[in-house]
C-alpha cells in the first residue's frame, strides 16, 4: 500500500496581543504664566510586553482633558505626537493645578492611561528688560494654533540659544504678529548688557541681520519695527 501522507504540521496558537501599561508616573511639571516650555514625555512611561514595543516611542500617545475631551489648537496645552512632546504656554486662567490624561495606544489598538498635572504658578513681572519683534505672519493663524505659537518662540531660542524656559511671553499681539517677551534670569543692569548684545545678533541700525531672517523664515518676513527696551542698561527703539 502506498505510504500515508505526512499530516500537516500544526501551526504554533496565536499569541494574544499583550495591551500596553504604564512603567513610571510622570512627574508634576510646574510652569508660570507666560512662560513657554517643552517637556518630551519620558521613554519609560510606557512599556509593552510585545516584541514590536521597545519604549514609549513605539507607542501612539494622546492629550486629553479630564473630561476626556481632545483639546482644541488654541488650547494652552498641547501634545506634538510625534516628538511625543506636551507644549505648553499657560495664562492667569489656568492658574493652580491643572489634571490631564495622557493615552497610549500600540500598534493593535490596545490602550493604557495614566493621568498627570501641571502645576501653573503666577508670572514674574520683569521690569528690566523687553524684547518686540514683528513678524509678517497672520496674526489669526498664529493666535489659533498654540502649537504654532510654541514653534515660533521655539525658532527664536533656537537661535539665540536661550533657553525657552526664561523666556516669559508677555503678549502676542496683531499687526501681522507682534511677540513681546522678556528674559526672566536678567535681574541687573550687567545683565541687561547681554540682552542688548543678544539683541544686536537679530537687528541692526540697517535692520534685521540675515542669520535671523533665514533662521525664521517659515514665519514670514521681519519687520523692521521692533524694539528693545532695558532699564539700567542702553536702551533701543526700532
């Protein structure tokens, strides 16, 4: 008799898709009134058993409100997903602690949560120093989007190299846009100095320097109007 036929092997049981949980509470962040920060959420908070998750960075994330509502472009805080980075720029309004919800979700659908607060304290009001400058950007655009206000405030540290944690917005202001900010760590007229020096790297008596211009292109064109005002040190009128 012919050999019977070799039975099919068995194929291995599917393994059930592992949900993500969270590792590490983030911590509370404190920020002021007016002040911009960028806080990348940590690559422990989340960790999944599944061998395609290595860290959070594998995992999709998502802001929302206690309520469990997604917040609006306009909202002072904000999750840029992927940088997987909260975006904050908070007002008197939001004074006090602020509790949030923080999602993670793999690659499945599979979900965890953990919940976090941010901590907003009053401003400092700086009387030493003040910095306005004008960009040729609709002011609406900008105004509706705070991830958009964020990564302008973010161009200007970028080339200044201050940190934009010192950096206290003070207004943002139509015609086109106007952003006025102060640096929080001056507190003396030596110091006042080195915002003028600063300030000579933007702007010039014939206007704004290339290596500004270039570095905020996306923004628009600089006007030429913009001013610096420094108590105790020069002071400067564009």
């Amino acid at each position: 008799p012919s050999p019977s036929p070799s039975p099919s092997p068995t194929p291995p049981p599917e393994v059930p898709n592992r949900p993500p949980f969270l590792s590490n509470s983030l911590p509370r962040i404190t920020v002021r009134v007016f002040e911009s920060r960028f806080y990348t959420i940590p690559d422990d908070t989340f960790d999944d058993l599944d061998d395609d998750v290595d860290s959070t960075r594998d995992l999709k994330l998502t802001l929302r409100t206690l309520d469990n509502v997604s917040p609006l472009r306009n909202f002072w805080i904000q999750l840029d997903s992927s940088n997987q980075e909260l975006l904050i720029l908070a007002t008197f309004a939001e004074l006090g602690s602020n509790v949030f919800l923080l999602f993670a979700e793999d690659a499945d659908g599979a979900v965890a949560r953990t919940t976090f607060e941010v901590q907003v304290d009053p401003p400092l009001f700086i009387a030493s120093n003040t910095i306005t400058q004008e960009f040729d950007t609709d002011f609406d655009t900008i105004n509706a989007d705070t991830q958009g206000k964020l990564q302008l405030i973010r161009s200007i540290s970028t080339f200044t190299n201050v940190d934009p944690s010192v950096m206290q917005i003070n207004d943002i202001l139509e015609g086109s846009t106007i952003v006025v900010w102060s640096l929080t760590n001056v507190t003396s007229a030596e110091h006042c100095q080195t915002v003028f020096d600063l300030y000579q790297r933007m702007y010039t008596e014939s206007g704004v320097t290339p290596e500004f211009e270039t570095s905020l292109s996306e923004f628009g064109p600089l006007f030429r109007q913009n001013g610096l005002q420094l108590r105790g040190a020069r002071s400067e009128e564009r």
